[in-house]
C-alpha cells in the first residue's frame, strides 16, 4: 500500500564531497517535511551504518568514490533492504554509469547540476512512489534503450497493467495513476506486484526499464 506523509522523511547523504553534502544537508533539514540526520563519506560507512542503525526511506547517493563505487553499494543497499528508495546525485550522465545504476536498484537519478528544488522535491516524490529525473538524463534513457534490439516477449501482462506500467515509465506516482484509472492506490500496488512477478524484477524501475528496452506496450 503506498505511504502516506505522515511524518518527516528519513534521509541519508552518501557524498565525498563535503562542501555538496553541507549544503544538501542543511537544505533539506530546512523542509518541514524532510529530515537528514546521517551523512557517510564513503559508502562502507554507509553499508556498515544499515547494520545498526534504522533503515531511511530515501538516500541520496554519489557514484564516484576512492573506495567502493557508489553503484555497487546501491546494489549492496537494495539487497539488504528492498524497501530503500536511493537517488543517484551526481556529475556522471554517461549511458553506463545511468543503466548500471537503475539496473543495481537505484529508483532516481538526478545531475548535481539540477536545481536544489528539484532534489528537494524528487525526495518528496520518490517517497510517493515516483521515479525522479531530469529532463537529460529521462530523454538519455529512453535513448540507450530504444538503441537495445532486444525482441519483445510476451509476459501475459493484462491491458490493465500494461496501462500501469506505461504510466510507471512516465515517472507518475501511485496517487496519480490512482486518480486517473478512478481506482485505489492498494488497487495499483495490487497490479504492480503483479506486475513485477510477470516481469521478473523487484522494483519500478527495473520494470520500467525493461519495459522500455523490450516495448513492451
């Protein structure tokens, strides 16, 4: 069932860069909503930290690091705790750095260049159930997978669900396609798991993704 707001937003930074991570951290500890009370410099630290600590619901995460690259410990992350929506935020909008990203289980990917309000409220909507991008790196998407020649398979998807998985690949929320079909969100989350079971993946993204790659509707 999807969540609703009813208290402050949990988030952690994963960031090397301490000027970036001060200036995230005291922006988002401004929102009345929005709470980041754990930061790492590293994403061991932050591996280590979800062996201890509660886990958050969203985080955001760099990929380049002197240690650990930030896209293994995404996968790492989503393995402990599916439930963990993570933002990549970062300089790198290369096509391998955002498939390999979304593939380990990142839910979101932003440019650190994008504006402080749309990180702001990218956490707000990935929280909701959206998949946060910008207009570059949505158009790079869709682009390096539209290139993949991969055959459509037929995975006894229902018209209904093939309508969902549209709308996820647009980025819409629960709430939002819940409105537009005049049904639940429990109903959505319903079709979605369904959804997933079909396509064999575990998260939006990943279902979108392949939905893309394989033209699916």
């Amino acid at each position: 069932m999807e969540r609703i707001i009813n208290k402050k937003i949990s988030v952690w930074v994963v960031e090397d860069n301490v000027l970036y991570k001060d200036n995230i951290v005291s922006l988002m500890n401004e929102q009345s909503d929005i709470n980041c009370d754990k930061y790492f410099l590293s994403c061991e630290e932050a591996i280590s930290a979800l062996e201890t600590t509660p886990t958050p619901d969203v985080v955001l995460h760099d990929i380049g690091f002197e240690g650990m690259n930030g896209i293994t410990c995404v996968g790492i992350m989503k393995r402990k705790n599916p439930s963990i929506q993570i933002i990549m935020v970062t300089v790198y909008d290369d096509d391998d750095s955002i498939f390999d990203a979304l593939c380990a289980g990142a839910t979101g990917y932003l440019l650190k260049s994008s504006p402080e309000t749309m990180i702001i409220q990218s956490i707000r909507d990935v929280f909701s159930g959206g998949s946060p991008m910008n207009s570059t790196i949505a158009r790079k998407t869709i682009e390096m997978f539209s290139k993949m020649h991969t055959v459509s398979r037929e995975y006894g998807l229902t018209v209904r669900e093939k309508e969902i998985l549209e709308q996820i690949v647009q980025g819409y929320s629960n709430k939002i396609i819940a409105d537009q079909f005049n049904i639940s969100p429990h109903t959505i989350d319903a079709h979605l798991r369904k959804v997933y079971e079909k396509l064999h993946v575990h998260t939006r993204t990943a279902a979108a993704a392949k939905a893309i790659k394989e033209r699916l509707f």
